[in-house]
C-alpha cells in the first residue's frame, strides 16, 4: 500500500475463514441455492434459487459457475 507506514499495511492484512451452509427450509422440498468459496483465491459467491421458479437451481449453479472461471 502506497503511502502508509509499515507498521500499518501490517495491521491491515487480514486471514479470512470460510465455510457455507445452506438450508432448504421449511417451505420448499428441495434446495435450489449454489455457492462456492475458494478462500487461496480470495472468491466467495453466493446465489440465491428463488425457490418456485421453474430451473432454479440450474440458474444458480450456472451463475456460480460462470462467475467462479
């Protein structure tokens, strides 16, 4: 970082844990979210299926997917 004292950038630098979960509820029968975490690369996306609507779960894991490449 250009501009700031050492001692600064140091404190700055954070490690982020990652895990996901995610529940189908109690509405719906199946799940229809997609999520990735690639915490070495620093990506984390989340997409909500709108659960009801015909292909939701297709949507969601081609956006992960899309996104992820």
């Amino acid at each position: 970082m250009i501009g700031m004292p050492a001692a600064m950038v140091s404190a700055a630098r954070q490690t982020i844990h990652a895990c996901g979960l995610t529940n189908v509820g109690s509405v719906r029968k199946n799940n229809e979210d997609s999520w990735i975490a690639d915490q070495r690369r620093g990506i984390f996306l989340v997409a909500d299926g709108i659960g009801g609507h015909a292909g939701g779960e297709i949507a969601s894991s081609m956006a992960v997917q899309v996104a992820y490449r």
